[in-house]
C-alpha cells in the first residue's frame, strides 16, 4: 500500500511532469527524421491493418521492433483524430517519460528514503534529454521507462542482504520489462543489465545475487513475450528475416562506423552531457566523486555500474547520438539525489577546480540562452518575446551555480529554472521557427488543391520524412523530369519543384498548356543543414491559356 506521504511525492512528480511534458505536445511540427519515420510507419500500420510488418511507404523498415507502433495505434485510435494529427502518437512517449520518473522515485524510496527517491525523480524529470524525449514520437522514452523498470528491480535485489531472497514479483518484473525494452529498441536494455553485471561481477568478485532473477522462471517468460512477434514477421506473406536485416542493416553499421554520418570519437556523450542533462550537469563531476568515494555502500555500487557501465558503453560505440545515453539517466538521478544531502556536495564545490567547473557550466548556459536568440531570429520567429523570457532564465540559473549549495534551496531553484526553460521553449520558442517548419507549410498550401484533384502529390528537390506524414503515404518522391511526366499525365495534379527550377520547367511544358505556380515556400532543412526553396506548381491545360 503507498503510504500518504508517497503518494503526495507521487502527485506532485505527476503535475511536474504534466508541466514539462504537455506543452508544445501539439505545437511542435513533427520533427526530421526519426520521428517523422516512426509517425508514418505507425500511420501505415493502421491504414494497411498490418501491425506485423513495418513499412516506409513501400520499403521495410527493419531497424526497431514493432512495439512502439502498436503503442502509437491505440494512443491514435484512443485519441479519435485525423491521421495526420500529430499529437496523438506523441502521447505513448509522455506517459512512458512520466512513468519512468515515478519508477525513479519508487526505486530511490525503497533504496534509500521517501526524500531521496522524490529527489531523484524530480532530477530525472527535469533532466533536458528526458524533456525533449517525451515530445517525441519514437522508441526513447519508452525504453527510458522499461530500462528504469528493470534496473530498478534489479537494484532492489541486488541490495538484498546474502541469502535474503525478495519476492517474486521483482523478478517478474525484471523480465517483462527486459520484454518490453526489446520489443521498443531491440537489445539495449539487456546491454545496459549485462554492462552493469560484468562491472558488479568484477567489482565484487561474485554473482550469487543473480540467482534472485530466478532466470528459470523469468527467461522463458521473456522469451514467451518476445517471440511471437519475430516469428510472425518470418510468417508472414512477403515476411522476413526481422533480426537478420535488423542486425545488418542497424546494430552492425552503428558498431562499426558513425551510421548515417553520425560518428563521433570517445567523450562525445560526454561533453554532450552539458546540455543533455541540464541543468544537473551541472552536479556531475561531483556527483561522481561523491558516488566514487561512497562506493563501499551496495547501492551506491550499483548506480555507479549502472552509470559509468552504460556510459563507457555508449562512448566506445562509434555511431553517437545525444539520446544514446539515457538509459544511465536514472543511475544519475539517484546518485544527484544523494549528493545534494551531503555536506560533502558543498566541500567539493569548493575547491578551486569546483569553482573553475561552475564557472564554465555557467558560461555555457549563458551561450545557450543566446543561441536561442540567435536561432529565433534566424529561422523566421515570428515573435522574440519567448526566446528573450528563455534566456533570461537560462541567465538566472547560470548565477545561480555559482552559489553555495549547503541546503537543497538551489535543488528548488534549479528544478523550477528547467520547467520554466522547457516550458517556454517547446510551447513558446519551437513553435514560432517558422523557416524550420518547412513540411508544414508546404502541407498547408498543398491541401486545398490535392483535395480538390484527389491524386497523389509528386515532390523534387525535397524528401523528408515529414512531407511524407503530412502530404499522404502515396506521396511520390521523384526528379524534376518525372515530376513535369507525372503532372503532364494526371491532369490537375499538384507537384513540387525546387524554385530554380522553375523557368527551365515553364519552358519546357510551354506548348501543353504551361505551369502554374500555386505558392512558394522558402526555409530551411535542418536534417540537412540546407536553405530550401521550394515551388508548388500545376499545368493548365491550353484552354486555361490567355
């Protein structure tokens, strides 16, 4: 039974979560390119009322499980919307982000204490990575979640005294979790229990404790869970071999190289870690020696294999990318939460190099705040008014780390500086970048006259995933050439061209009738980092002709 006091830690983390993770949910255009991938895979799941097989318009796309699609499809069909309403296949990602965070605070209190359990979910809400996941429609929250499930549960029995045995029920949910997580992402979740393990194991030099998995009862549960799936993707007509293209076409690549231009050497994630987990990034490099010198505490142990297994992890693979590392966050979260009541936290900060540390964070949230501004005035805000409310907090918090952290005040203040930064950026500062909003600007001119033709729209020059989301999955991605072919062939049709090819088109189509431009849109693709020009266009027939 949760106890009063539980469950008010439990309803306040709840309205703090509804105030970072709600705004902007329907604001914020569906972003390039994963998202917008995982939205169009999902919306193809229920037009095609195939929930085995994932596809990209007519390509299999065997690179993550089909668990966060069928999440997506009920949380669409719940929701009642049109199927290029976005919102709704956000939602899956919003309640496994707030979930995790409960189970964060569950797992401090049973390690720890009520304090610190509330502590550490109120670092791992606030923490800028887990804020941006949960606006999000792909994999990474929902791993957050099963990836906290399992560890926690694993923590719990790990920290068991010798011969102690915890009840079944953590080890059921050790392993539908370790279920869940590969059915969303794969195997990243088991990888983040064996890395922790292997650390254990060679920290303490047995593995006894392991036994309370009761891995003859939980590793055919998982396998029960899990399979059925993979076996009815082989079954299936035209099916395939999920896990053989998966690991071809995905994990090798990502183990081998930086995939898709993504690369990074050992340390990226680190220095990412500024930003990604604002503004505790700030506690970081005390926490850890905090966490080092604690180390003869079981627990302690624990998060710091957690942490630090994860971690090195993520830095030797080649393929980086600043959400990689969010399965640590938790072990992070729980080690902030028992820094902050140490005194030991401020002697750290003391020290010359602590100082030189807070120095540097602070400059670098100022830097921030002012690329914000930059950004705004960039990419076509068409309002200044939240980016300079966003830098002004971003300021604010900056002078705050030069403080002494002797109480948890600046925990408070800090945790309201990241709902206010988060809440004004995703509902106020994203919304308003209007050049980056290219896909739907172009879908909002297109819809008046692909309405009326009802054929599919033929597009040059401009390919993303989010065109494709919004424009329809029959949407045709060509050249120029096949783009004048298709609009000469299908009368009445839309196309998009690039605008500088629009003369050397008029031209050519001169004697069927000529073109007519419909609307221009100019921005720019950030998946590319290329300015765009785009031209909406249609051929007249003759008679249409002065």
């Amino acid at each position: 039974m949760i106890s009063g006091s539980s469950l008010r830690a439990y309803t306040i983390l709840t309205l703090l979560c509804a105030l970072l993770y709600l705004p902007g949910l329907t604001s914020i255009p569906p972003t390039d390119r994963d998202e917008a991938r995982f939205m169009q895979a999902t919306k193809q799941m229920i037009e095609t009322g195939d929930y085995i097989n994932i596809h990209f318009q007519d390509e299999p796309r065997n690179k993550k499980p089909a668990g966060i699609h069928w999440l997506q499809s009920a949380a669409v069909k719940i929701a009642g919307q049109d199927l290029i309403t976005y919102w709704p296949y956000r939602l899956p990602s919003v309640l496994a982000a707030w979930f995790a965070v409960l189970l964060c605070c569950a797992v401090g209190t049973r390690l720890f204490d009520r304090k610190t359990g509330f502590i550490a979910g109120l670092v791992l809400a606030t923490s800028f990575m887990v804020v941006i996941e949960a606006h999000i429609a792909k994999t990474d929250a929902m791993l957050l979640a099963a990836t906290t499930a399992a560890m926690g549960a694993l923590a719990i029995m790990y920290n068991t005294l010798q011969g102690q045995r915890v009840g079944i029920g953590f080890a059921l949910l050790f392993w539908i979790s370790l279920a869940v997580g590969t059915l969303v992402k794969g195997p990243v979740s088991l990888a983040v229990v064996i890395v922790t393990v292997v650390t254990l194991a060679i920290t303490d030099k047995r593995i006894a404790w392991l036994k309370q998995t009761r891995p003859l009862l939980g590793f055919p549960l998982a396998l029960a869970l899990t399979l059925p799936w993979l076996l009815a993707t082989s079954a299936s007509e035209g099916g395939n071999n999920f896990i053989v293209e998966a690991v071809r076409g995905d994990l090798i690549p990502k183990l081998i190289g930086g995939q898709e231009s993504h690369g990074a050497p050992p340390g990226a994630h680190l220095a990412a870690s500024l930003i990604t987990a604002w503004p505790w990034s700030l506690l970081v490099p005390f926490v850890l020696v905090f966490g080092w010198r604690g180390r003869a505490v079981p627990v302690v142990r624990f998060c710091l294999a957690w942490l630090i297994g994860t971690w090195v992890l993520f830095e030797v693979v080649p393929t980086k990318l600043p959400h990689y590392t969010l399965p640590a966050f938790p072990a992070l979260a729980l080690l902030i939460a028992l820094a902050v009541q140490s005194e030991s936290l401020h002697t750290l900060m003391q020290t010359v190099s602590g100082r030189i540390y807070r120095g540097l964070w602070g400059l670098i949230t100022l830097a921030l705040g002012g690329g914000i501004i930059f950004a705004s005035r960039t990419y076509g805000a068409d309002d200044l008014a939240a980016a300079g409310l966003t830098a002004a907090v971003l300021t604010a918090s900056a002078a705050v780390a030069l403080v002494e952290w002797r109480s948890t005040r600046p925990l408070a203040f800090m945790a309201a500086a990241a709902v206010a930064f988060t809440a004004l950026l995703s509902a106020g500062v994203i919304p308003r970048l209007n050049d980056l909003a290219v896909s739907t600007r172009l879908a909002a001119a297109i819809a008046p006259y692909k309405i009326a033709s009802g054929q599919p729209v033929a597009m040059a020059g401009y390919s993303e995933p989010s065109a494709v989301f919004l424009l329809g999955t029959d949407t045709i991605l060509t050249s120029t050439a096949s783009v004048v072919d298709y609009l000469l062939t299908h009368p009445g049709a839309v196309g998009v061209i690039e605008a500088a090819q629009v003369e050397e088109v008029t031209r050519a189509v001169a004697g069927t009738g000529g073109l007519r431009k419909l609307a221009d849109i100019e921005g720019y693709n950030y998946s590319r980092g290329d300015p765009v020009a785009l031209s909406v266009v249609t051929i007249a027939p003759p008679e249409a002709q002065p």
